[in-house]
C-alpha cells in the first residue's frame, strides 16, 4: 500500500516543534504542577514549578521526536499520522534522530542543573521506556501495547513530586497507578475511530485486532479500576472533601460513558469518552490542587 505524501508544507521551526507532539506534552504537564501542589502542600516557587515544567516539556518532547524517527514507516500508512513531519517530507530522518538526541539531553542536563537528580533520571527513564519497551517492541507486537507502554505517560507525576521533594512516596505511586490505568480506556476509545489505520499499518492496537465488544469490556473495566484508584488516593495522601467530591462525580460520568461504549462499541460514543477522558484528567488534577489550597493556603 502507498500512500500519497502531502503537498502541505508548514514552516521548518514549525516542523521541529511539531515532531515533540505539543498536544501530548500538554496533556501530560496537566498531571505534573497539580502533583507539586499536593507534594508542597500548597503551592511551590513559580521558579521550581517552571523549571520542572519546562525540563518535562522537553524530556517528553525528545521522547515524541523519537517516536516519529521511529514510526515514520506506519505514519506513512495511517490517515490520522501522515501528515507528520516524517511522512510529510518536512524533516529528514536524520534531522529528527539529531533532533530528538538534543532536546532529551537538554532535557536531563536542565533537570539536574535547576531541579534536582532524581527528577531528571526519572524523565529520561520514562523516554527509555517510552522508545525501547513501548515504541520498538510492544507497538508492533501485543495487543498489550498501550496497557504497559502507558506507564512513560504516568512518570510526570512522579517527577512533578520528586521535584518537590527529591523522594519518592506512596501518594505519587497511587497517583502513577490512576494514569496508568487511566490510559487503556483514553486510548482504546480514541483507536476505536481509527481501528482501521492500525489494521492497514499492521499495528496490533486492541480494536484493530479484537471485536469491539471486547475492547469496550476492557475500557469499562479499567474505568471502574481507575475510579477505585482516584477515591484510594483519598487517604493515601490526606486530601480533603473537595477532592472526594470530584474524584466521586468525575468517576461516575467516566463510568457512565463507558457502560454507553460498552452497550454500543461504535465510533461516535468511543470519542465521546475519549474527549471526557482529556476533560476527567483535567478537572481531576485540577481539583486536587484546589484541594489542597483552599485547606493549606499558598
């Protein structure tokens, strides 16, 4: 199968910055400063938080870069990634190699030099996962790929913690489990829309290889898993009833919308709970930052 390049060219700084999948990157600072604010217990320096801000936006940055160098072949294949920079013939392969390797050893030599060790092992540790387990091996091979590769998308919280505090502690491990687990249902919901670009670029993505039934019977059990999770970090890290509230009625829309995937597995309800999935991780880390300074004040 071959695909047609795209004749859309955009600006070449606008190429490079596109090849660190900025949307992604914001989703994933979404979890980091509300993780500091619990870490704090209460808000940090707006130094600490910007510099842990931006050595993460270029750790996951370099991660997505390679990602791209990597996945150039099936992004050629797949309607929703061929007008990638790599696909697109905006950046060369070698470029996005140099590329990659530079914002991630940016990224290492900015976390160690303006936050701390800890977190700039922990952010690179997550790329190394993100690349080696995820990209080159589990993608093509298991229909367990997005379940264990998930776990890089769940590091930021334990950097924005180690941040804080150079430790690691049982809050940020429950809170490294909620997006854990909360990945498999944001996910499988979105590959539900484009079951068919992974089944031409031969990509064992759950819906591309199983029955919808199936993969909308996972989605609902790891939304109930994830809900259980977000009312277990309750008591694990002392919050108060304004996080319970949250975790308690943003859980239960979440449930709700996957027993209407699990009912009827068909495309338009499977983005309905992939645009919830963004809006829940949101207003849930939003609360438990809310939470934590209308009890602790800045």
């Amino acid at each position: 199968m071959t695909a047609t390049v795209p004749t859309r060219q955009r600006p070449r700084a606008l190429a490079f910055i596109a090849l660190t999948k900025p949307r992604i990157i914001e989703l994933l600072l979404i979890t980091t400063v509300p993780t500091m604010i619990v870490a704090e217990g209460g808000v940090p320096s707006l130094w600490l938080m910007a510099a842990t801000v931006i050595g993460g936006t270029l750790a996951a940055g370099g991660a997505n870069a390679f990602n791209m160098y990597i996945d150039r072949d099936i992004d050629r294949l797949m309607e929703r990634t061929k007008n990638r920079p790599l696909p697109a013939g905006e950046v060369t392969p070698r470029e996005a190699l140099v590329f990659a390797f530079a914002v991630e050893i940016a990224a290492f030599a900015w976390l160690w030099g303006f936050v701390n060790l800890l977190s700039a092992v922990l952010a690179v540790s997550a790329t190394l996962f993100y690349v080696f387990v995820y990209t080159m091996w589990l993608k093509r091979t298991s229909t367990r790929n997005i379940v264990i590769g998930g776990a890089a998308g769940a590091v930021p919280v334990l950097v924005g913690w180690s941040s804080v505090t150079n430790e690691l502690d049982w809050p940020p491990v429950v809170l490294f489990a909620i997006i854990f687990y909360w990945t498999p249902p944001h996910f499988w919901a979105l590959a539900i829309r484009y079951k068919d670009d992974y089944q031409a670029a031969d990509v064992p993505m759950l819906p591309a290889v199983a029955s919808l039934r199936t993969t909308a019977t996972r989605i609902l059990a790891y939304t109930v898993l994830l809900w259980a999770l977000t009312l277990l970090f309750g008591p694990v890290a002392d919050m108060g009833l304004t996080y319970y509230i949250a975790a308690v009625l943003l859980g239960a829309v979440f449930t709700g919308l996957a027993v209407q995937v699990f009912r009827r597995p068909e495309p338009a309800l499977a983005m309905r709970l992939f645009g919830w999935s963004i809006t829940y991780v949101t207003l849930l880390f939003g609360a438990m930052a809310a939470d934590e300074i209308v009890r602790n004040g800045f």
